[in-house]
C-alpha cells in the first residue's frame, strides 16, 4: 500500500475476511504495529514547483512527468480513489470499496502526503490545455530520525491493508542496507486505464531518479504489491530485497481472499540513484 509504503497495478465479489480475534493485525482490535512517525522534511527553496522531471513521447501524444502541485491534488485523489482501489490487488481482494471508513483512511494519507510537495504527476504535454493527470506516483522521504510509534485503528479493513504493507516495508533496514539516513518511497502508483502499455508506470518510476538527485537522496524504496507493478519496477531498474507470499501473509493474519489467483506475493523493493 508503502510503495506506508504502497504503489501501476494493473473483481472479486467475495466478503471481506477478518482476521482471528488473536492474530497480530487485531490485538486489542487498534494495535497493528509500530509506524514510523515523520519528522518533517522540507523540499529544498531553490527546486522550482512544479519541476518537470521528464518528457517522452506516446502513440497518443507527448507526456511530462513533473511536480503534482495544489491545483492537482483533488483530481490525483480521484485517479487513487478511481483506480488505485480498484485494482492494487489487496485493495481489489479486501474490496476496499465497500468500507468507507478504510477507504476514508487511504484518502486521508494520500492527502496527507501531497503536502509534502514531492509527488509525481504524468500529464498531457500541451500548456494550451488545463492539466491531464494520466498517471501518478505518491511519494514522501522518510529519515532515520522519524519516531516510531504505535499504529491504531478500530477499522479491521485498514488494519489489514495498511498492516500488510507495513509488515513488508518493516523487513528490510533501508538505512543499514544502504547506510544512508533517508530515502525515497511510495504510498501509491496508479495509471489512468486509458493511458495503460504506453509506458508511464516504468516512466514514473525513472522520474525519481532526477527528482532523488535534486533532494540529495541516494536510493528509493517501495513495498510493490502487485505483480505487474514489481515488473515494471523490475524494468524500471529496482532490485528485489524482501518477498513474501499472499500464502505466507495470510498465515499472519493478513488475509485477501483469492489475491493468489492474481499476484503471487508483495515485495520490498529498492534503486540506488
């Protein structure tokens, strides 16, 4: 969901599963694990906003990747709310969209984030035009000096989706692995269906570099979900550091009913810039 760290994921009319009342997503029925608090990082005076980071060109037309600016967030939340929930396959299996309150909550996060100033927008390339979201990547830095603290809830959905991600995202010392004291992440990468196999998922995820270069950080890391998204990433140059099974994850008390006839398994995954 971290790519808290969530994530292009390219229905399944089934109940949503709860976990068993002792599994470790519903202790106390608030408690899922701890979460990193973050310290707040600024985007640097002098990077113009927006930045175009880049530029390429489609069957249907030129595309910029640059800042996602104010003007923006409303139609980058819609775009998440549209597709993202529809089809990110924990979000998809746990049918995210019949539970307001967990839907409020990953709503509440991207908002959240978008602050930040440092999200990715694709955009139709024609200034003669008002700006076209096509696809978008939510992104935030988190620093070794972010506390941790416990993260609560009383919505079993919630805790599930943002429980698994963050189970993932928890696997590996980013810091350590790469001895460094912050890094670039996700909490959502989302493609308009229309826009689908031109490449802006992969165009995305390379717009990082450049923007990872002007905030002076060195590796960016994501908890991909879906198999198409860890292909693209793959391509993108992203290597694998952490995997675990949607089986596995379910063992734990994370369950997504029938997301293993969809995509295999959520990784943690990294680029050095």
């Amino acid at each position: 969901m971290n790519d808290i760290k969530f994530l292009t994921h390219l229905l399944c009319l089934r109940p949503c599963s709860i976990p068993r009342d002792d599994s470790p997503v519903t202790r106390g029925w608030t408690t899922v694990t701890n979460t990193r608090i973050k310290m707040p990082f600024t985007r640097p005076p002098h990077l113009t906003l927006p930045t175009t980071w880049r530029r390429f060109t489609t069957d249907r037309g030129p595309l910029r990747i640059q800042d996602l600016t104010e003007d923006l967030w409303e139609q980058a939340v819609d775009l998440l709310t549209a597709y993202f929930m529809k089809d990110e396959p924990p979000c998809r299996f746990i049918e995210i969209h019949k539970h307001p309150t967990a839907v409020a909550e990953l709503q509440k996060l991207w908002r959240s984030t978008l602050k930040d100033n440092l999200s990715l927008a694709c955009v139709v390339d024609n200034d003669d035009l008002p700006p076209r979201i096509v696809g978008l990547n939510v992104l935030t830095v988190v620093c070794k000096e972010d506390k941790e603290e416990p993260f609560q809830t009383e919505d079993k959905v919630w805790a599930q989706l943002f429980g698994a991600v963050d189970l993932v995202s928890h696997s590996v010392d980013i810091f350590s692995q790469y001895n460094v004291d912050k890094y670039l992440t996700a909490y959502g990468l989302v493609v308009d269906p229309e826009w689908r196999g031109r490449n802006v998922g992969k165009e995305l995820l390379l717009a990082r570099i450049p923007l990872c270069k002007a905030l002076g950080v060195k590796v960016t890391a994501t908890v991909f979900t879906a198999g198409a998204s860890q292909a693209v990433a793959k391509k993108a140059g992203f290597e694998d550091l952490f995997e675990i099974t949607y089986e596995e994850l379910a063992k734990k008390g994370f369950v997504f009913p029938g997301i293993e006839k969809d995509t295999k398994s959520s990784k943690m995954m990294a680029m050095v810039i």
